[in-house]
C-alpha cells in the first residue's frame, strides 16, 4: 500500500484579479523503502507542494492519504507529531543547544513510541550519521553546514516516522557534503524502509533517485 497519496492537489494565489495556479489537480502515490525526487524550476511551487505533502498548509482543494487514510486539516497536528519529518535547506535548528539536545526536542513532540534512555539513542543516531560523541555535545552553530544537516536528519529520524519530506537539503552544501547527505537518504529508504521524497532543482539528487518527477506549470509527472 502507498504510504502517501496526494490526490487532485490544487493550490492557487489570488493575484490581482487573477486567480494564479501553482499546483493543479496533482496526483501521485508514493511507496514506502524508495527515494523520490521531485525536479522543478524555482518556483514551480516545489515548497508549495512539499508543504500539503507536510501538512503545513491546506490544499485549495484536493486530498492527502497517509496509509490510506485521508488526513484532514483537523488531523494536521497529528500527522505532523507522529507520521512526518521535514528536512529544510537551512536545518532550522535551534542554535542554542547541542545536537543531542536538538534531536531531545525532536524526540519530545511525538506521541510515537521511543525506546528509552533517550540521550543514548539521541547519541547513537547522531553517531549513525557521521557526528561523533565530541560533536554532538557542542552547540550547532559550531558545526559545519553538512554537519548540521545530518543533526536535522538526525531530529527527522528521532521521532520514529517512515515518512521524510526535504526541500533542498543540499541547497547550502558543498559538492562532496550534498553527496554524502543524498547517500544517507537512499540508505534510510533502501535500507530503512522509509519513504524519502526531495524537492529540489539539483539534478545531482535526482541521478539518485528511485524515481524522478517534474513539477511544471502546476503539473507533476514523470521524468
Ligand atoms: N504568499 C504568496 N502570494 C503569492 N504568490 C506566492 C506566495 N508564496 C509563493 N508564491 C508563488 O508561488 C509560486 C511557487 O512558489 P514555491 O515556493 O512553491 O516555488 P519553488 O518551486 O519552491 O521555488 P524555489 O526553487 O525558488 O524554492 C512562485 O511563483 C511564488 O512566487
Ligand atoms: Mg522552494
């Protein structure tokens, strides 16, 4: 079964007198353990649609399935504590606190059952992903750009969840940083079983990918 659906997506912008369509009637299924990237020109509406797939925002019209089931806007909560993780191209941690502290943050807003002793799998999935014990006691602004996106995959994989959504996630990376982080996406879908689904324009992410779609004039389809 798919674990996501998004079916007859329409987004729109009320532009004037216009009404400006970026996203119309969008369907796709997406499968668990693959790794999907979703190409398309700036603006698009890549983060338009990442964000329905997240449920940060409400579709004009159309639907979103997780495992089948249709998750309204008052399901959004919900869907977002306990079924999805969301990567962005500027980590978005918070810079006050360590690594390990940043993924205990992750860890405390979901209702999704954890093992316990939290800061030593904290630890152990930082450590999974390249950042050693010395690195994930320091602050996040101490770490590198590649650094602090593997800490933001390590707070998106805390919480359990077989979904991961990113937008850019290579945007302000180097080459061999972009690389490596791609290679720790096809593991967690190929070896993990997580659906990974990439929005972005870097052609790069999309030679790796299982799947590639194209977003054009409010249209996806295949590549
Ligand atoms: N608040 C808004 N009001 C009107 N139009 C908007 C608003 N927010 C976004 N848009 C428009 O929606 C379109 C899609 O934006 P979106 O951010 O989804 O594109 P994108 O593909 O992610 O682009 P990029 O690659 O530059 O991140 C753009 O044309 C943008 O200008
Ligand atoms: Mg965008």
């Amino acid at each position: 079964m798919s674990i996501l659906s998004i079916k007859d997506l329409t987004y729109t912008y009320q532009d004037g007198a216009e009404l400006r369509y970026i996203l119309r009637d969008v369907s796709y299924d997406f499968e668990p353990g693959r790794f999907y990237a979703v190409l398309g020109n700036s603006g698009s509406g890549k983060t338009t649609l990442l964000s329905l797939m997240g449920a940060l925002d409400e579709p004009r019209s159309g639907e979103i399935f997780f495992q089948g089931a249709s998750v309204k806007p008052a399901d959004y909560e919900n869907y977002r504590r306990n079924h999805v993780s969301i990567v962005f191209q500027s980590y978005n941690l918070i810079p006050w606190l360590t690594s390990v502290e940043n993924v205990l943050v992750a860890m405390d807003t979901t209702d999704n059952k954890l093992p316990p002793d939290q800061p030593t799998v904290a630890a152990n999935l930082l450590e999974y992903l390249g950042i050693d014990r010395a690195k994930s006691a320091r602050r996040v602004p101490a770490l590198s750009g590649g650094e602090q996106q593997r800490v933001a995959i390590a707070r998106a994989l805390a919480t359990n969840v077989d979904l991961i959504l990113a937008d850019e996630p290579t945007g302000n990376l180097d080459e061999t940083s972009s690389e490596e982080i791609v290679q720790v996406f096809k593991t967690l879908a190929h070896e993990h079983g997580k659906c990974v689904i990439v929005v972005t324009h870097a052609a790069e992410i999309a030679r790796e990918a299982d799947e590639v779609l194209v977003l054009s004039k409010g249209a996806l389809s295949a590549a």
